[in-house]
C-alpha cells in the first residue's frame, strides 16, 4: 500500500510540474511524459518500498500455500487427528 501511494504521489508530482512547464505540448503527450519520468524515477527512489513490497506479497503467497495443503490434507484424510484415529482403529 507504501509503495503504490508512494508511485501515485510521484506522479502526483511529475505530473504537475510537466503540466505547468511552459512546453508546446498537448495535455495527453505532457501526461504521458509524466507517466515515464514518473516510472523512471520510482526506479530508483522507491527502491526500498519495492523491495518490502514484494517481501510482503511472497510471504502472503507462503501463507495462502500453506493454508491451501492443509486444506488439502484436511478433506483427504491426511491430517494428524484423521490419521491418529485410523491408526487406532
């Protein structure tokens, strides 16, 4: 959430400063000019925000995999109390 408030403040910014630069330009050609500097720039200057971003989304993806095989293992049988009653049978 950091990180895509962060882009869309960058672009907030680059944005405004392409639309009041005294250029003979369309609109549309000075946004989409901003769009690229914008995304040039967040390169290098979110950097940080990136990289957290995307340890957070691969820690989110281990979550859901993990809760998704004990699901898994939950409605085949396999889990611990399933097989421990089986066994004592």
């Amino acid at each position: 959430m950091k990180y895509t408030l962060a882009r869309l403040g960058l672009f907030g910014l680059v944005a405004l400063a392409v639309l009041v630069a005294p250029i003979d330009v369309s609109v549309p050609l000075k946004l989409m000019i901003a769009i690229l500097v914008s995304a040039g720039l967040a390169f290098f200057l979110l950097k940080g925000l990136r990289e957290e971003a995307s340890v957070q989304a691969v820690g989110m993806a281990e979550r859901r995999s993990e809760k998704r095989e004990r699901l898994r293992a939950a409605l085949n049988g396999d889990d611990d109390e399933g097989e421990s009653a089986t066994k004592a049978d």
